[in-house]
C-alpha cells in the first residue's frame, strides 16, 4: 500500500467492496487534498465538544468546570468526552499522515471513534427527539449534522491505513472498556455516558439517575457500534490481503 511520503501525494485507493469503502473516489480525493482543513475543523470540534461536555473558559460568567463534568468523578472524566475525543483521534490519524508519520494505532482508534460516535449521537437525538430539540433547532441540526459528518471521515483512513490486528484490539479494548464504564460497570459513581434526556441530577448521591428503558436504548446502540466497527476494519484488513494476494 503507498502512503504520503511527507510531501502531500495521495495514496493509491485500494481495491475494496463499495461495502467497505462507500465514498466514491472523488469525495475520498477531496478528504485527502484538503486534510489540513480537516484536520483543523476536527481540533475546533474538539475544543467545542469539550466546552459541550462543560469545561468552559468561556463565557467568564460561568464556573470553569460546568454542567456533566463538574458532576462526574474526576477519575473519571477521560471517559465522559467520547465525541471531542473522537475528533481529538481522526484529526491526530489525518495529521500524521500528511507528514508521513502515519500510526496504525491511532488510525484505528479514529475509525473506531468517527463511526461509533458519528452513528450513535443521531441515533440517540432522533430517539429522544422530544427531550434534545430543547436546545434549539440551529444546535439540533449542528449536532446531527456534524457527527454524520464523522461517518464519511471514518472512511477516508483505509486509504492510509491496513488496519493491522493488534491495533484494532487496542481500539476494540479503549472503545470496549468505553462501553463497560458508561453502561454496565461505572466503577466511580453511577454509569458514565452522555446526558440522555431522561436523565435527572440526584440530589442524595450526587450522581445522575439512569432511567429505564432509555439507558438499554443508548446502551444496545454503543455496543452495536462497537461490534461493527470491529467487523468493519478487520474485513477491510483481509480484503486488503486478499487483493494483494491476487496481484
């Protein structure tokens, strides 16, 4: 597989199902020539995620830790994030790759992240439609829009990428132990995903309620995610293999 050497050439596309590699080969070539660009809009994405989540510097009006944050364990605030982080990982793989350092171990963990979350965070705004258009139709649509917009950037790193195995299981036990600590074992506190509608402050333990059945809901659809991302790297790693077997 050719990859940029540093100079900003583009790597030859490999010959993938359209199931894996969906984009046409334009839009692919419009991801990689501009990836500077991208790659800035994914680092303002991710200053504004955070600021989301509640780290807010500004306005001054405000605490500087807000809102989800100053309601988690701080042990815990590594794992609250999973959009910004996302961003943080497809703007670090597209990076490296513009200057010829290209890491498989990233690479994986910003497909994992583009997919996983630029899916689940539609999925859980049009199911709880009622609670979120609260903040405002110009946010809703920037959500939804935005993280969609993650999904066609997962699918611009096979072209730099093969997706070995140990990095696919780092990025399966990161996005794994994701999935545990939001919605199974919380370890600190109380599950630790993102606010869901339903969700309510108690005031007893200091942690947030997690309501049924819209914790399964949110639950069912991360670890579906989680298990097709899988599924989708380690398939474009043996259709790779596969088609440099038939050279």
């Amino acid at each position: 597989m050719s990859v940029t050497d540093g100079r900003g050439g583009l790597p030859d596309p490999a010959d993938l199902p359209r199931w894996l590699a969906p984009l046409p080969r334009w839009l692919e070539d419009v991801g990689l020539n501009l990836a500077w660009l991208v790659v800035a809009i994914n680092v303002v994405g991710t200053a504004f995620g955070f600021w989301y989540y509640g780290l807010q510097p500004i306005p001054l009006s405000t605490p500087l830790v807000n809102l989800q944050f100053a309601n988690e364990p701080l042990v815990m605030w590594p794992f609250v994030p999973d959009s910004p982080v996302a961003t943080f990982f497809i703007a670090l793989s597209l990076a490296l790759w513009k200057l010829g350092r290209s890491n498989e171990y990233v690479n994986a963990l910003a497909f994992f992240g583009c997919w996983k979350l630029g899916f689940w965070t539609p999925y859980v705004l049009a199911l709880f439609f009622d609670g979120f258009i609260g903040v405002g139709w110009p946010m809703y649509a920037f959500l939804f829009g935005s993280h969609l917009a993650m999904v066609v950037e997962a699918f611009l790193i096979h072209r730099y990428s093969d997706f070995p195995v140990k990095a696919v299981a780092v990025a399966i036990l990161w996005y794994g132990l994701n999935d545990v600590v939001d919605y199974f074992v919380p370890l600190v506190g109380t599950p630790h995903h993102t606010l869901l509608p339903p969700q309510l402050l108690d005031a007893t333990t200091g942690f947030y309620t997690h309501p049924s059945p819209a914790h399964e809901y949110a639950a069912a659809g991360a670890v579906v995610l989680t298990l097709t991302a899988t599924f989708w790297t380690l398939s474009t790693r043996v259709k790779k293999l596969e088609s440099r077997m038939g050279e």
